[in-house]
C-alpha cells in the first residue's frame, strides 16, 4: 500500500473498513446503503430507493471474494490512473463512475417485475477505471486469469465490454450487475470526453 497515491489507498481502506463493520453487524448496513429500486406498490414494505445510495453502495460488498476481485482491481489499475489524472481528478472520475453504474442499474432495475434486490460493490468504479486504462495504455499488456492470455489491454477492455454486454442482455450470470458495470465504463468515457473537449477549448 505504500506505494500507492492517495486517493487509491484512501479507497482501498474505506473499503476494506466499511467490510470488516458489515462483518460486525450483519445486514445492518444494507437496507439503508445499498442500491435499491424504486419502490414499487407490488412490494409494499420493501426497502427503495434514497439520493445517497448511489453513491454508499459502491462502498459495500456482497462477500469476502466480491470485495478480494474489487480491491485487486483497484489496486492494480488505480495507482496508475491516479498518478495520470491527478488525484482530484482521479476521484472525480471515479466516482461518477460508481453514479453512472447505479443509474444504469436503476433503470434495469425499474424494468424488472423481480421482487427488488439490493445492489452493492465497487465494480462500477472498477469497470470505469479498467476503460481509463484501456484508453491511456492501450499496448500494454494485461493476463487473463481463466484462461492465463496476454494481450492488449485494448483487446481486453473490448472483449471485456462485449462480454458483460452478452451476459447482461442473456441473463446470464444471475445476481452480477452486468449493466452496471457497462454503466460505470459508459459514464466513464463521457467524463473523459468531456474533459478532453475542455482542453482543446
């Protein structure tokens, strides 16, 4: 962690912290911070939707693994992003990844005549920063972990998109936010877009 900047380690602790005190009390933390629907007549009682969980529930995790893959994700793609975005900048883009990914859930979410589930983890960040890093060093090369393949991290950014938009519009892979994820990577490239037409004015 030493070598890390700032706002990545700041993140990567926050997390694990927030972790450990849902470890401690059980779901006490999710009816209020996780990602809910809008309510819905059909479930009368339900928790729904609040302003703040778009952002709160990008800080909580469903399990020991959810949370290892996350923080290994923003620990191996953060330090890098930060150092090029500068850490402001870093934070920003981060979080409104985790917003755009919320949002895109909702509407999901919304469509769906599913009794209404909590939606939690980081992977809208992560998913944000993974298309940063695709953009920034797109010749680099990134392993696979199933099967162990280098390529491009271009190639896997694609592949990775194209992949989460198969199970997403499938229904595969039931209970990952698929779409979230795709809404993490979406609000991350209009930000950055933004940003590079700000330049250029």
């Amino acid at each position: 962690m030493q070598g890390l900047p700032p706002v990545t380690r700041a993140l990567l602790l926050v997390n694990v912290v927030v972790f450990v005190i849902q470890l401690m009390t059980g779901n006490l933390l999710i009816r209020p911070f996780a990602l809910w629907p809008f309510a819905n007549p059909a479930f009368a009682g339900a928790p729904s939707f609040a302003p703040w969980q778009v952002l709160t529930y990008g800080f909580l995790h469903g399990g020991l693994t959810h949370l290892f893959f996350n923080m290994f994700a923003l620990w191996m793609f953060g330090g890098e992003i930060e150092r090029l975005f500068g850490s402001r900048r870093f934070l920003i883009y981060y979080l409104v990844c985790i917003v755009g990914a919320a949002v895109t859930q909702l509407v999901v979410l919304g469509a769906s005549p599913k009794p209404p589930m909590p939606t939690v983890g980081a992977s809208g960040g992560v998913f944000g920063l993974l298309l940063a890093y695709g953009l920034a060093y797109p010749k680099r090369k990134l392993m696979l972990l199933f099967p162990p393949i280098p390529m491009p991290a271009w190639l896997f950014v694609t592949l990775y998109g194209l992949l989460e938009l198969y199970l997403g519009v499938t229904g595969s892979g039931q209970g990952i936010a698929h779409f979230a994820h795709l809404g993490g990577m979406a609000a991350g490239y209009v930000l950055l877009v933004y940003w590079m037409r700000q330049r250029r004015a």
